[in-house]
C-alpha cells in the first residue's frame, strides 16, 4: 500500500496571495516506520523529551512563527534540509512527492481546492499504474490528510 500524505500551503480567500498549493509525499508503507524514525531524529533537536509535539512544516521553521523563534535560524534551516534528505534522497525508491500549483486567478468560478486535489489525485493514479503496469506491483494507495481549512470541502 502506498500511503500520500497531503497538506495545503495557502488560503483560498486571501486576495493578497496568487497561488493554492496542495503538496504531499507517498511512501510506500513498509518504508513509513523508517522515514519516521529519521525525521523523529530531527525532531529530537528540538524537544528531545516528546519529538511528535514538533511540526516540522517548513513555513513556521524558516519564519520563526508557532514557537521556532527560540531556535536559532541556521538549526532550523539545517533541520528542513535533513527532513527532505532523510525523507527523499535516502528512501528514493518508495518516497514519491507530488504537488499542484494553482494560480488562483486562473480559475475564477471554480473551486482551486477541488482542482488542485483532483490533479494531485490523477497523479496519484497514474504512478500506482505505472507501478503496476512497469514492475507488476498491484498495490493500492491510500490518501491522507493533515488537519487543514479545506479538508471538508475535499472530503466532500
């Protein structure tokens, strides 16, 4: 089973920005356990005593917002590196991104979040067919989702 986790960067009511962006990562299931352990490993430099109440979300770490202002700018840049090396380059074989860019203004009457959640879904399709179609793998996916502002009208 592969597993795609996604999460927003936007909001769709905001005039001042241009773009909805609805971004994941799939990980094959039996690679989840050891992607999380190495990411657990960053998380750790900033609380080593409870590591899963850390969001490394790559936004409040370079802003300094939701707390990581008490962290020295250059630790937290060092930490969205090492999340995106242990998360992608060292499990390449199993760790897939995808993400949809949506220029708000291009869709005026349509629904961005619903757009974008159907790009990244079809996306989502074809590589699970590619899998089955290149290596014979029949595995299914699931699609996960963080908490978000748009998750109701994506659940709908």
């Amino acid at each position: 089973m592969h597993l795609l986790y996604l999460d927003e960067s936007g909001s769709v009511p905001d005039k001042t920005q241009q773009f909805f962006i609805l971004a994941g990562v799939s990980v094959f299931e039996r690679k989840a356990h050891w992607v999380e352990n190495e990411l657990n490993g960053v998380a750790k430099r900033f609380s080593s005593e409870d590591p899963y109440q850390i969001e490394l979300h790559g936004s409040p770490m370079r802003s300094g917002r939701d707390g990581w202002n008490s962290h020295p700018l250059s630790e937290r840049l060092q930490a969205i590196k090492d999340s995106l090396q242990f998360g992608v380059k060292n499990h390449s074989r199993g760790v897939v991104l995808f993400g949809a860019v949506i220029r708000k203004s291009a869709l005026v009457g349509d629904d961005v979040v619903t757009h974008a959640f159907e790009q990244i879904s079809s996306r989502f399709d074809c590589f699970l067919r590619r899998q089955y179609l290149k290596y014979n793998d029949p595995q299914r996916g699931l699609i996960l989702f963080d908490k978000s502002s748009t998750e109701q009208r994506i659940q709908t």
